[in-house]
C-alpha cells in the first residue's frame, strides 16, 4: 500500500481568525489557497495518476483540502480525529490496516505532526525529520504490511516542484 501525506493548503492567519471569535478548527483555507490546492491536486494527479481513499483531520482548512483533491479525482474525502493536531501516529495504525484492498491512501493534515507521522512510518521514531510546507506532499510505500519503521520514502514533494510540473 502506498500512503500519501498532504499537509492543508495556506488558511486565513491564526492571530486575524482568532479576531473573529471563532475557534481554530473553523479557520478556513484563503482563496488563494484553495487555488493553489488545486493547482497542486492537478499535477499531483501527474505524478500519482491514482488515489483510492481520501482521509483528513475533521478541521475545517484540512477538510478543504481533502475535498479539493478528491474531487480531482473523482472520490469522496473522510474526516478522522486520528489526523487532529496532537494525536499520536500509532492512533492511525488500525485505519490503514482496514484500508487492506487499497492501493494508495492520501492522508491530509497539520504540522507537526503530519512530519512526525511519516518519521514513525520511515524510522519508527517522532522525530520529525521530514516536514511538510503548506500544500507539500510525501508518498510512503509499505511493502510488507503498515508497521512503524517499515515505509520506503518514494518521494517528497514541495508546492514549488509540483507547480512547476502542471506549468
């Protein structure tokens, strides 16, 4: 199984957002990046001409982007607490094992803990040595069943080189 980990695209300022009175979870992506998003789910669709499940943390700028790519796709996008800031990588492990007849599963969330997902899947260890820009991707292959420390780094990349590819 191939996992891939988008973070969210560019959300409206944490401090400007907070003014409003609503809660983070609400933050929104900006226009911008909603199209920048898809500009990215197009050539991201280059590169990875096949997704089969979409997954994102249930807050709002996360959600959006999962919606963005799925529709490129022609998929639906599922929300999990177990992608929400600050839930431990091991939360994941039994959603991707009942994801067992997929071929690629795109996970969309936050730093840092999207970085430390992928360090625990590389290395078995949180230390976060792969961070993800806004909008930046990884694609992890598990050829011997999803454990910790078990995934093949197949490639990360940033907006800019994914930009560049749909030009």
């Amino acid at each position: 199984m191939d996992v891939l980990l988008v973070r969210h695209g560019k959300a409206e300022e944490r401090e400007v957002f907070a003014l409003t009175g609503a809660e983070d979870a609400l933050r929104p992506l900006t226009k911008a990046g909603a199209k920048e998003m898809r500009v990215l789910a197009r050539a991201l669709h280059i590169v990875l001409p096949q997704i089969d499940v979409f997954a994102s943390s249930p807050l709002l700028r996360a959600v959006q982007t999962a919606d963005i790519l799925a529709a490129r796709y022609g998929g639906r996008a599922q929300q999990l607490p177990q992608l929400a800031p600050g839930h431990e990588p091991a939360q994941l492990l039994s959603w991707l094992h009942s994801q067992g007849d997929s071929q690629c599963v795109a996970l969309v969330g936050h730093e840092p803990d999207l970085g430390q997902l992928a360090s625990w899947l590389l290395a078995g260890g949180k230390r976060g040595f792969l961070p993800l820009k806004k909008g930046g991707t990884c694609l992890l292959r598990f050829a011997d069943g999803i454990k910790s420390g078990r995934a093949e780094l197949v490639w990360a990349l940033p907006p800019r080189v994914l930009r560049a590819l749909e030009a």
